[in-house]
C-alpha cells in the first residue's frame, strides 16, 4: 500500500486539487457556500480575494474592454504566483481538461501500446496559436479564446450543466487517444502556452541525478511533454524549459529517485 502511495502520491495530489476546486465552485452556485465563487477565469477566493486569469485578462486588453480595480489585481496575484513560485504548474494541478487528457493518455499507452500517427502538430503551433488569440482579440473586439475554451466549457458545465458542450470535451478526448498524445494541453492549447512563457523562471523545479539513474526511460515514457527531460542520461541537472507541467509523474515511476522536487535560486537560474 505504501509503494502504491508512492507510485501515484502526485497523481492523487493533482486529482484531489482538480476536484476541490470545481466541488467549491459548484457549491457556490448551488448553495451559495462562497469559498471559492466563479470560475477559472474570474474567481472570488475567501469572499474578499479577487484571482482572475492574466490570460483572459490580456485578451479583454486587447478587445479594448475597460478592466475593473479588483480584476487587475486578481490577475496580479495569479501573474506573481505562477511566474515566481509554480510555473506551468495551472495545467496539470489545476485545468480540469488534464483530467480527460490524462485518461486518453493513460488508454492509449495501455490499449493501444501508444500507436504513432501519421498527422502530427509540433509543439510551437500552441505559441501561435496564443499570439492569435490576442489578434483575433484586438480585430473583431472580443475575448477570443474564451468563447471556445474547453477549459471554461469544463468549469461552466460542472456549475451550471453541460448541455450540448460535452460533445467538444469528447472530441479532445478521442483526438488524444486515437490520434495523437496529449494533443490539446501540449500542442495546441493557448494557456499552456502563456503560463510557459510566464513562468520561465519559477523557483519550484524538478532535479535529475545522473548518479542514480538507470536509464530505463520511464520517466521520457509518461512526461506529457518529454522534451524537457532533454538530461537523461547525460547529465544531472534541473529541468529549466517552461514547458514542464510539474506533474510529478516523472518522479513517481522512477525506481531509484532519480528525480525530485527541488526549490531552485533564482539567481542561479539567471546565470545558466
């Protein structure tokens, strides 16, 4: 029981936040227990602390919307906590679509032995697709990305009911798993892009000791974005590259401890 703790403490750890989250927000709506009250793009946590997302926030900017006190000060807040402490951490501790992401995932490694696909979209189409978004914002006036966000479908569709909308999470789904791995959070989507780009230099990183490792790549085998993991092997260092979702699945199936949760200098960071 303990070595199965182990084996999946973060996954549990990621499940359990994912859950609390949209439960509290459910709760507000439907009993008007205000925790957390909104949603993942506008949140009121503690009845007085605005959080907003810096992203939406950005987009509104671009469409030229007039952006209230307590608006600007929630994004500043989440702006603060991702870029300095947590990084990329929001997509696989926080959007709900990682949950469906990771169920793809996992089947398709189990059923399907991950078949590779002839169609393939590289990981540079996400940053494109953000730069988008803010152009599409700024053209026709609207917050782009928001009308056709899976991740505000999720959150809308567990407080109020998801209608018709689950047909889109559906499709990400069968995308993920018949198609191509992981498609959605780690080539297409915008925000797992900005928070990239936001939190390049976060304190929380995971580090590798060469020392140690087997080189059994288990650790390339379950990273949604194993490009970061561009050390194994090689030598013992930390994973720097924005990318990296600090899920922890890494770390839990590596049978030596290669790899662990480590609070990194910043000003070390500078000088890499």
């Amino acid at each position: 029981m303990i070595d199965f703790f182990k084996n999946y403490k973060y996954l549990f750890l990621r499940r359990f936040t994912q859950i609390s989250i949209l439960f509290l927000y459910f709760c507000a709506n439907a009993y008007g227990f205000n925790l957390l009250k909104g949603n993942l793009s506008s949140s009121e946590f503690l009845y007085f602390i605005p959080l907003s997302d810096p992203f939406a926030v950005l987009q509104m900017f671009f469409a030229g919307v007039l952006i209230a006190s307590d608006i600007l000060i929630g994004s500043l807040i989440i702006i603060l906590f991702y870029s300095i402490i947590a990084g990329r951490a929001f997509c696989s501790w926080v959007c709900p679509i990682n949950m469906i992401s990771d169920l793809a995932s996992w089947l398709r490694r189990k059923l399907l032995k991950r078949t590779p696909s002839d169609l393939t979209i590289g990981k540079s189409f996400r940053y494109w697709f953000l730069a988008l978004t803010f152009i599409l914002s700024f053209i026709f006036s609207i917050t782009a990305f928001e009308l056709i966000s899976p991740i505000s479908i999720f959150t809308r569709g567990i407080v109020f009911g998801f209608g018709f909308a689950w047909l889109f999470l559906l499709m990400i789904f069968l995308f993920d798993l018949f198609v191509q791995d992981n498609v959605w959070c780690g080539n297409i989507c915008p925000l797992g892009a900005f928070y990239s780009l936001l939190g390049r230099r976060n304190i929380i990183k995971i580090k590798y000791n060469l020392d140690t490792c087997t080189q059994c790549n288990n650790c390339l085998n379950i990273c949604p974005e194993e490009q970061v993991l561009n050390m194994i092997g090689k030598k013992s260092d930390i994973i720097i590259q924005a990318e990296c979702t600090k899920c922890g699945r890494c770390i839990e199936v590596c049978g030596t401890d290669s790899l662990e949760f480590s609070i990194i200098d910043i000003a070390k960071q500078n000088q890499k």
